[in-house]
C-alpha cells in the first residue's frame, strides 16, 4: 500500500508539480513574467527618458534657440530619433510644427525660440528608432511659454 501511493506521489509530481516549477523558473530567468502579467506587447519599448525641458513654464528670455535633452541609451543599437514640436497638447499632425530625423550625433536638439509664441503650450516628442527598424513607445512633454 505504502509503496501505490509513493508511485501515486511520483505520478502527481511529475504531471502538475514539476512542470509548474519549471514554467515559474523560466519566466524568473527570462524576464517574461511582465507580459505574462499585463499583457505588455513584446515588440514594445520604453521611451527615451526626457530631461529638459520638462517644466510648466518656460521663459526664453530673449534666447535665440530653445535646447532639448534626453537620457541617451543604447545608442551603438541607435540609428536616430524622431523628434517632433506640437503645438498644444494634442499630438495631432495639423497641430505639427516642427520635425525632425535626429542623428546619434546631434545632441541637444536646439530649435529657433522664433518658432515658439509667449502663453502658448507646446508638446515635445522624442522615439528612438533603432539600426533594425523598430521603435521606441513615444515620450513626450508639454510646456508653455511665458514672458519673464
């Protein structure tokens, strides 16, 4: 009797218990658990992470350019970024009033301060698209412009 449920046990292990580990181990080894658990798109990546500017309020103070900085990552898998200057808050092409291909060796971004009013808000888009094609997620941040 002992020795029918010893092989019951083995049974059972090997059916449910040790294919359950092995599943958990992968997905600790892999990193797959995130789009297990939120459904996350594997072709999707993070954003380039925005630096400046990412304030309220801006005031140009009679500068000629206004400067754009990100965390610059990956970039020997680099081929550019996609840079664009909306104005308001929508990322909608009529609203689109500047663009551009940037390349890995064009850092900061600097555009003409005459292409920005005083009170308007103004949204920046940056994604990093890579040598084999693919794209970051868009990053993005709104700011206006004052007069100080």
């Amino acid at each position: 009797m002992l020795n029918g449920m010893i092989s019951r046990i083995r049974i059972i292990f090997l059916k449910e218990i040790l294919p359950a580990i092995l599943v958990l181990v992968f997905i600790s080894a892999t990193g797959y658990a995130g789009s297990i658990m939120i459904g996350r798109n594997s072709d999707s990546f993070p954003g380039p992470y925005l630096l400046s500017p990412v304030t309220d309020d801006i005031a140009l103070n009679g500068q000629e350019v206004m400067e754009f900085k990100w965390e610059r990552t990956d970039l020997p898998l680099t081929d550019h970024f996609n840079f664009k200057i909306y104005k308001g808050y929508c990322t909608f092409a009529d609203n689109l009033i500047y663009k551009e291909d940037v390349s890995i060796d064009k850092y900061p971004i600097t555009v003409p301060a005459s292409l920005l009013e005083e009170n308007q808000v103004y949204t920046w888009v940056l994604i990093q698209v890579y040598i084999d094609g693919r794209k970051t997620d868009k990053s993005f941040s709104s700011f206006k412009i004052i007069k100080k």
